[in-house]
C-alpha cells in the first residue's frame, strides 16, 4: 500500500493528532513552570517504546479487519519468559517469548481463518488463558531480573534522544511500513479488511495472510513485553487492561477503521506518538492521573461516534435533503 | 468492527447437506460428551466436592459474576457484542450505593439502580441509535467512568454511611441471598427474552440488524432498553459486592468485566448475537464456578485457574460455532 494522501482519514487523523499534540507540547513552558528538557525529548520516546509494539501488533490485526485481544496477554507472557528463561543469557528469554508469540499467534490466526471463529471472543479466551499462564508460570509474583547490564543497556541514551529500546521500536515501525508498502501484502491486508469476499474472489490467499498476522502480531506483542522486561529489570505477570485501552486509542487515532480495510504503519507510529506525547505532557505538567483518563475517553468517545455507520448515514440522508442536488455517494 | 457485530461470515463455504454434517456433529456431541463425563469423574474424585457445603461454596461465588452476566448477556444477544466497562461501572455504583447508606438500604438500592441504569444506558443509546461501535465505545467508557469516580471520590475508598447494607449478606437456608437473586433474575430475564415482543425483537436485531430495521422494529429503541436492563443487573452486582467488601474504591470491580464475557461465552451464547438464553449464561456462570472450585479443592494455583478458564471459553466458542455453522449451512 502506497502511503495515503493527506486528505484521506487514515492519513489525516495521525497527523492532526502529532501536529496537536508537537504544538502542545512545546507549548508546555508557557502552562507550567517547567522548562523543556532534550531528556522530555527521551522520556516520551520511552513512553513510545513501551506501548509501541502493542499498537503496531493491534493495527495490524485491525486493518485486517480483525481484533486481537489477547496482545496484552501475549506481552505479559512475553515479559515473564524474558526474565525466566533468560536469568542465564538475554538471548534464551528473548528467544523463548518470540517462539511463545509465534505460536499463541499461529495457534489463533489458524482458529480464526480455517474456522472462520469472530477474533473476539477467540483472542478474549486466550488473554484469559494467557494471563492465566503468566501467572502460573510466576507463582503470581513480579520476578525480578538479575541481568543488569542488559537492563543498563537497552535504556541508555542514543544521540541525546533515543535508547535501544526505542531505536529498536522504530525500526520495526520502518520495517512493517516498508514491507507493507512495497509488497503486496499491504494491498492484501487492507482488501480482506473492507471486504473479505472481494478479497478471495480477488485472489488474496485470505486464510494464509490472517495466519500470518495473528503470527506477527503474536510476535510483535511478545518483544513488546520482553524490552519492557529488559528495561524494567523485571516482569508483572498482571499488566492489567490499560495498556490494551492506550494502545486500542492509539491504533484508532493513527487513521485505522474499526470496520477494517484502512490504515498504514505510518499512520499507527503517528497515533502512538502522539499518545507517548500526551502521557509525557500529562506527566511534566503534573496533571492528575484521571484527568488524562477523561481525555482519552473523550478522544476515543469522538472517534468511535464520529465512526458509527448509522449516525453517518443519518447525517448523509439530513444532507441529501437539504441539497437535493448533492449525490450521498461522493460524501463519504 | 465488522468481526465483532456483523452478522455470520457471508464467506463461509457452502455445506454440502446430508451426512458430513450430521457426521460433523456428531463429532462434536462426542467430545461433549467425554469432555462432561472427565469433568465428573473428575470432580467425584476430588475430595470434598460433592458436598453441600462445596455446592454452597459454588453458587456464591458464581452469583455475583452470573448477575452481571446476565445484563451482559442481553447485551450480547441483541447484536451489541460485550461491554468492556463493567468492572468500572460496578465500581462506581457501589461506591454511590455505599455512600447513599444514610437514606437506609432501599433508597441506597433504588439510587444504585437508576445510577445504574444511566451510566450503561447512555452507552446503549449510542449504540443503538448511531450503531457505534460497543466494544471501542465501552473501552472509552470505562475510562471516563474511572476518571470521573477517581475525580469525585479523591481516589479515596468509600466507607458505608450506615449498617443498612449488611441485610445483603443475608443466607437464609444457609445460602447466601445473591444466590436467590440471582436465580429469580435469571427466570425473570429468561422470561422476557422468550416471551415478550421485546425479547423477541432483540434476538432478530442481533441475529440481523438491517432485516429488523427493514421489518419497522425500532432498533434504537430496543437496544437502548437492553443495555438499560443490563445497567440495572450491573447495578445488583454492585450493591452485593460492595456489601460483601463493607466498603468500595474504584477498584471493586476487579475482573468482573472478563468473568462475565467468560460465562456468557462459556454458556454458549455466540458472541455474534442473536442466540442465547439467560439460562444459559446462569449454566456457564456455574460451570467456571465449579471448575475453578475442582481446581482450588485440588490445591492449583490461582493462575492455574484463570488458564482452565480461559481454556473453557476457548474451547466451548470453538464447539459452538462449529455446531451453530453446521446447523446454519
């Protein structure tokens, strides 16, 4: 998929979002006593890496035309393996999560495609059930991570600005951008997403890619939890549902529909930037936490009522009426 | 999301008819049925279960949970998918019914019931009349009503103004009250989705939206009333929870949200709409009841029983769907 002119909403949602908030935050000496830092710069860019992947790994589903639930569960799992299996050497816990993730995600996306299961409640039971196991595994407790060069390392400053962590991050946003763009998987992606029939009547490999993005999302999900294991030092088996809420109102700001079929992984980076600038400006201006809560409510609240098909259609009839001339089609 | 409130898959391969259906069922009866017969073998084997105190011990803990998904439930067969919001409304309405103490336990309830019924209905209106969509919608939800009752409360945990509330830990016979309760609901929910023309409009708006609205049933309406209902169910949850903890802060949901999509889910009810039944969900409540209680009887660990759960619903989805597309075919 190319990347979408800027009148489209999937383009301009993301930017509208960064521009808002880019403005809002270098406007945060002129509302608080506080000074911008370049460590403000660094902490928004950890924020982003900490819930990055979990938005890349959601919108992806979602573009699809799917919802993937169960990624919080993938990342708890995810966090804990790092620790567990990696107390030895950082290479054993990485690579025990990713095969953790690939396989909750191929088990899912082989479910949802062979038997044509809704993902909700499939990617529902498996949050249960993974949440389950992380705990299980952990006896319940947060276990703590011995390794602490590779603690040290993740999280220490690249160019004033970034940290592995979130270099890291950003590369894979570049890389899913790339691949998508330059393949035609993206084009795929977004067929089955608007309409699965056309899809397959087209020629896309419907059951296939499905199986693929659950495997990435999966994938992606468990790295997710595992940097944030790394830097953290150690691994919560109960993320609890806030990362899933931040990273469902970052995917929706960043352009996808919650009826498939749009979106880029441009447009998700620009959503979660924006939400990692929020949750920094929230922070640096000491507002209390529930009124950033109200905020996100807000926000997601517009999107979603904006977005309701049969309040479109009312408002398009209400058009038509006034303007008997102006044909419904071209308004949408 | 078209996954989430759309109506079956119009992809689905056609079916021949005749014997490899019935043979697929026929699959599908059978693991059903060694899946139930392990569980009691199970469960005979476990020491002390089939007792009446553990029978007791079952019930209590699925009431609280089933009332909820009861509401959920008429949430879910009207098309509307899940709310995502329930543990936050819950919360709410439990501190407002703990504070409202002072005006004795009637007043308190009938206040909890109507705090109840807004805080869901406004969703439901949404829903129903701009057919937003439920799960994003009741996502934002739960934020705002979190939001608001850190806001109002401090953050602080409410303590009740008066002893009114303890006639709710009431066990006459030895059973616990929300257990009658939540028996007499389930009947009285059971009822109106069989027997009222609101019911019945609810199954066809679930089962297909844009049929019920070409039919001239009024669907806004009717979805409004549903999620009014299961605000009012929330509600009953609240008071009872917030009674059996005698005091409630914004986390007294805990994960009552996902416990009750579990027994919905686990009773059978498709999460598509459409189908369903209140007793149903009153079976599914009662099942992760007792698997939990084999479970903990046998000494696992509570992660070990969220897992089972989980596994549950995965597994009764998968048996459900493949029947209800067999049958449909």
């Amino acid at each position: 998929m190319k990347p979408p002119s800027f009148r489209r909403p999937e383009a301009s949602l993301p930017v509208a979002a960064l521009v808002l908030t880019i403005i809002a935050f270098v406007l945060i000496p002129t509302y608080t006593d506080t000074a911008l830092s370049s460590f403000d710069v660094y902490n928004t860019l950890q924020i982003f890496a900490r819930l990055g992947l979990l938005t890349l790994a959601l919108g992806l589903t979602m573009i699809a035309g799917e919802f993937d639930l169960s990624v919080v569960g993938t990342y708890a799992l995810g966090g804990m393996l790092t620790v567990q299996a990696g107390q030895q050497h950082w290479a054993w816990g990485l690579l025990a999560a990713l095969g953790a993730g690939a396989a909750v995600g191929l088990l899912q996306g082989g479910l949802i495609a062979r038997l044509k299961i809704p993902s909700m409640p499939v990617t529902l039971a498996t949050y249960i059930a993974l949440l389950g196991l992380t705990s299980a595994l952990s006896g319940g407790l947060t276990k703590t991570y011995a390794n602490v060069t590779v603690t040290l390392w993740v999280d220490q400053p690249v160019l004033t600005y970034f940290s592995p962590r979130s270099l890291i991050t950003l590369g894979l946003f570049a890389a899913a951008a790339a691949v998508l763009s330059l393949s035609r998987w993206g084009r795929e992606l977004r067929a089955i997403g608007g309409d699965r029939r056309a899809g397959r009547v087209a020629g896309v490999r419907v059951d296939r890619l499905i199986v693929g993005t659950f495997a990435a999302s999966g994938v992606l999900s468990a790295l997710g939890g595992s940097l944030l294991s790394f830097s953290l030092g150690s691994a919560n088996p109960d993320p609890g549902v806030q990362p899933l809420i931040v990273a469902a109102a970052a995917a929706l700001l960043g352009g996808v529909s919650l009826a498939g079929g749009r979106g880029h992984p441009l447009g998700l980076l620009g959503g979660i930037l924006a939400v990692a600038l929020l949750a920094e400006i929230v922070a640096v201006a000491a507002v209390p936490q529930y009124v950033s809560q109200l905020f996100f409510a807000g926000l997601l609240g517009i999107i979603v009522v904006i977005d309701a098909p049969d309040l479109h259609s009312a408002l398009v009839r209400q058009r038509t009426r006034l303007r008997p001339s102006h044909h419904p089609r071209t308004s949408i | 999301m078209n996954v989430m409130s759309a109506p079956p898959r119009s992809d689905a391969p056609i079916r021949r008819p005749g014997r490899s259906r019935s043979r697929a069922e026929l699959v599908i009866d059978a693991v059903l049925l060694l899946a139930v017969l392990a569980a009691i073998v199970l469960a005979l084997t476990t020491h002390r279960f089939a007792t009446v105190a553990n029978a007791k011990a079952i019930l209590t803990s699925a009431s609280l949970v089933g009332i909820a998904a009861l509401g959920l439930t008429l949430i879910t067969i009207g098309g509307s998918a899940v709310s995502l919001a329930i543990s936050p409304s819950v919360a709410a309405v439990g501190m407002i019914f703990l504070s409202a103490q002072s005006f004795g336990l009637v007043p308190a309830l009938a206040l909890a019931v109507l705090c109840g019924i807004l805080i869901t209905g406004v969703q439901g209106a949404i829903v129903g009349y701009a057919a937003a969509n439920p799960v994003v919608l009741t996502i934002a939800a739960s934020f705002a009503i979190t939001g608001i009752a850190t806001g109002v409360s401090g953050g602080s945990t409410v303590s009740p103004t008066g002893g009114g509330y303890d006639r709710l830990n009431a066990t006459p016979g030895g059973v616990a009250l929300s257990v009658y309760v939540l028996i007499g609901l389930a009947l009285i929910v059971q009822w109106t989705l069989r027997r009222t023309g609101f019911g019945r409009s609810l199954y066809l708006i679930g089962e297909n939206r844009r049929a019920a609205r070409a039919a001239g049933l009024p669907v806004g309406r009717t979805t409004a009333v549903a999620w009014l209902a299961a605000g009012a169910l929330f509600a009953v949850t609240a008071a009872f929870t917030a009674a059996f903890n005698t005091s409630a802060n914004v986390n007294l949901g805990g994960t009552l949200t996902f416990d009750a999509i579990a027994a919905v889910l686990a009773g059978g009810t498709p999460i598509a709409g459409g189908r369903g039944s209140a007793l149903r969900t009153l079976a599914g409540a009662v099942l992760i009841a007792a698997a939990s209680d084999i479970l903990l009887l046998r000494g696992s660990s509570t992660g070990v029983q969220i897992l089972v759960k989980g596994v549950i619903v995965l597994v009764v989805v998968v048996l459900v769907h493949l029947r209800t597309e067999g049958s449909r075919a």
